[in-house]
C-alpha cells in the first residue's frame, strides 16, 4: 500500500519541471508577432519602392503587348502586299488575335479592331483581306481586257453601246482659170460638209470554253449631215444649205476570240480575232444626188445626196492580234489588224437619177493598230489612254464593160487619241466611256462611246 503513494509523489515530482519550461516558453511564442510587426513598421521606403516597380513592370508590360501587335500587324500587311504584287496565294495563318494574346500576357486590342484602320488605308491586314483585294482589283483589269479583246472566264455578256461622231469639214474650192498666171476668173466658193452620227451597237458575247469566245455584233445607225456651198446663185455672200439624214441597220459582225497564250511573268495575254462583216446596212452605192444649183451650161454646183448611207456594202473580214499585259497597276495593251475587202457587184453606181450604171466595187485594203496604257485606281475604276490608227488604201470600181478605176480621195489615214473611263457599277455591270480626239483630217473631229456591258 505504500507503492502507490510513492509513485503518485513520484509523477507530481516529474511533472513540475516541464509545467515551469511550458511557463517559460509561452511567452517566447507571444513575443515573435511582436517582432514581424515591428520589422514591417520599419521599413515603409521598401515597400513604396516595390510598389513604384510593380507599377513600372506593368507598364513596360503593356508597351511591350502593344509593340508586339504592331509587329504583328506589320507583318501581316507586308505578306498581304507582298502576295498582292506576286500574285500569288498567302498559306493559311493564325489568326492575329491568337497571336497576339499568346506573345504577350497583357490584354490588348481586338484584331477586328486592329485590322479597321489597316483596311482604312488600303492594305490588306490579313491573307483573306489580300485574296478579296486581289479579286477585286481583278475586275479592274478584267473590264479592261473586256474592252481590248475579250474575257474568257465569263460565260455571256450582253453589251449596250452608244457611239456619237463628229464630222465638220470645210474646203476652199475654185472654179474657173488663171488669167496671165496671176488674175482667177471664175468662182470661189466654200464647201462645208457637217455630219453627226449616232450608232447603238447591241453585242453578245458567249464564251465556249476557257480559250474560245463568240461575238454578234449589230449595230443601228442614224445619221444627219448638212451641205453648205456658198456662192449660191453667183453671189459670193449667198450660202446654200440642205439637210440629209438616214437611219437603219448597219453591217452585223460575227467573230471570235481564240486565247492562244496566257499571260505569264514574261510574255503578255495574247489573243486571236477572226471576224466577217455582212453588208446588211445600207451601200452608198446608187443612191441618187438632188441637184439644187446648176450652171448656165449644165454643170452641177451644188447637189446632196437624197439619204445617207448606213453600209459599206461589201462583205469583209478581219484578222487581228491583241496583247495584254498587267504590269501592277498598270495595264499595257495593244493590237494590230487587218481587214480585207472583198468585190461586190451592184446594179447601179452612179449617183444620177437619169441613168443606171451597173459594176463593180472593190474597196481598199486596211490595216489597223493601237496601243495604250490602263491603270487601275482601285476595284472598281479604271482609266485608259490610247491611240488607234487605221490605214485605207484607195477604192476601185469598174463599171460594166470598163476597167478599173482608182477613186481620188478614198485612200485615208484616221488616227485617234483615246481617253478611257471604266467604273464597275455592280457585281455585273460596268459602264465604259471613252472620249476620241481625231488627230488627222480623215478622223472624226471627236467621238463619245458610253458602253454597259451586263455579265452573266
């Protein structure tokens, strides 16, 4: 019984040592927080100096966001063009945003919202952007070609024309002889000869396969030309005039386009033209003069002709070349061509209502040639400038039973300065206008085409 007791002092004995070290530790544990606080207290410059650097970091960081976008829309818009001015397909990119958000942790700007100002300036900020800039200044350059020979990727165009040319010449013209080398005795009078002509030219151009095209061309002539000749009656102030005018079908035109090369890095767009013209206008040929002023012994002074012409009243064909060559963002172009006449027959050639004389007519050959430039301003307008020249050698006729005979004055040299306007009004319309400035007498003094070719 006396164990228990012991062992009970014992354990109370044991005990009182680490009561005194728990005692003793407590406080230690307490004053550690005491000490923290004091070292943070301490130290308020540290922490204002870390706080100005997480401030700056950021701001590089956000510099350093906006630089990489930058880089990134610079990129781009230098791929774009440059695939632009190679023709050639950009491969497939990620999109800006992706990379943009993946070079730089920072929030930056939408890539809708990159791109706006990008497009804004006229350069594609993305392979999309270049491809629809590229098809679209394709039209460009598709309308011209339209124009010099023929588009083959288009499967039917159906073309409305309206040309108007003007005529206006005056000639000086002396009836009579020279008196002792130095004195005229006879008259002098002055010819003026005003023509305007209004032709609608309905086209329809079919496209077979990619090389092949098909055209009909029928055109509706109206004409008016005034006749004036003064010394009328014998007096020199007296000027006579008499108004002509004549409208109809003119000369239907079928041909063809065969592309013989595509346009390469090196060599043009070269393209085939084989056309026939039927004579289904009217032929100047037969049609009989009014005579308004004869002289005492029967010489006509002044005589006009009692309708105008709408034909050439012969069949013809032509064969010709053009080349085409896109030289971004210039278009070069030209052709050269030749038309060959053929000989028809007519039942009367004299322009004199009293007598019938029948023949032949055979007109002269002609060769033809142009050239200009074209430039694209953007997808929808063009503008060209050319010059076109066409060369005719002198008609002949031969009346039944007699030889033949040169026409003085057929021969004609007709060069124009041609400058061009094409404006695509829609996804298939175009409206093409051109103005002609004639440089020699045998052109027209000016002329005004206003076309609207409508595509299938």
């Amino acid at each position: 019984m006396k164990v228990l007791p012991t062992a009970i002092a014992l354990v109370l004995a044991g005990a009182t040592p680490f009561a005194a070290l728990a005692q003793q530790a407590q406080p230690a544990r307490q004053a550690q927080p005491t000490g923290a606080r004091s070292e943070r207290s301490v130290d308020p410059q540290d922490q204002a100096d870390v706080r100005a650097l997480l401030a700056e970091l950021e701001a590089l960081k956000g510099s350093y966001a906006q630089e990489v976008r930058r880089l990134r829309e610079l990129d781009m818009r230098v791929q774009a063009l440059q695939a632009r001015v190679d023709g050639k397909t950009l491969p497939v990119q990620p999109a800006p945003s992706a990379v943009a958000s993946s070079a730089s942790p920072a929030p930056v700007a939408t890539p809708s919202a990159a791109a706006s100002p990008a497009s804004a300036d006229g350069y594609a900020s993305s392979p999309a952007e270049a491809a629809e800039a590229k098809e679209a200044s394709k039209r460009s350059v598709d309308d011209v070609k339209q124009q010099v020979a023929a588009v083959f990727d288009r499967r039917l165009t159906l073309e409305n024309a309206v040309t108007y040319n003007r005529y206006d010449r005056k000639q000086l013209t002396l009836t009579g002889f020279l008196a002792l080398d130095a004195i005229f005795l006879g008259n002098i009078a002055i010819e003026n000869v005003e023509s305007d002509t209004l032709t609608y030219n309905f086209a329809a151009r079919y496209g077979l396969n990619p090389r092949l095209t098909l055209n009909l061309d029928v055109p509706y002539i109206a004409r008016k030309t005034v006749y004036q000749k003064g010394g009328a009656g014998g007096s020199a102030g007296a000027v006579a005039q008499e108004d002509t005018f004549g409208h109809g079908f003119g000369d239907v035109t079928v041909s063809g386009n065969y592309r013989m090369f595509m346009e390469s890095p090196r060599w043009p767009e070269t393209v085939l033209t084989l056309g026939v013209t039927a004579p289904t206008g009217r032929e100047p040929y037969g049609i009989s003069w009014e005579v308004l002023e004869r002289d005492d012994d029967g010489f006509i002074r002044f005589a006009v002709p009692e309708e105008e012409p709408t034909g050439n009243g012969v069949w013809q064909t032509n064969v010709g070349v053009s080349v085409v060559k896109t030289a971004d963002p210039a278009i070069l172009f030209g052709n050269f061509g030749y038309i060959h006449s053929f000989r028809n027959s007519f039942d009367d050639l004299d322009n004199n209502p009293e007598t019938v004389n029948p023949g032949d007519v055979q007109l002269g050959r002609s060769f033809y040639f142009g050239a200009g430039v074209a430039f694209a301003f953007n997808e929808r307008t063009s503008l060209s400038i050319s010059y076109s020249d066409k060369l005719s050698a002198r008609a002949r006729t031969r009346y039944d039973g007699q030889e033949w005979t040169k026409i003085i004055g057929s021969d004609a040299n007709a060069g124009m300065f041609n400058l061009g306007v094409t404006y695509a009004l829609n996804q298939h319309t175009t409206l093409v206008s051109s103005l002609g400035i004639g440089l020699t007498p045998d052109a027209p003094d000016f002329s005004l085409v206003f076309k609207v070719p409508y595509m299938l």
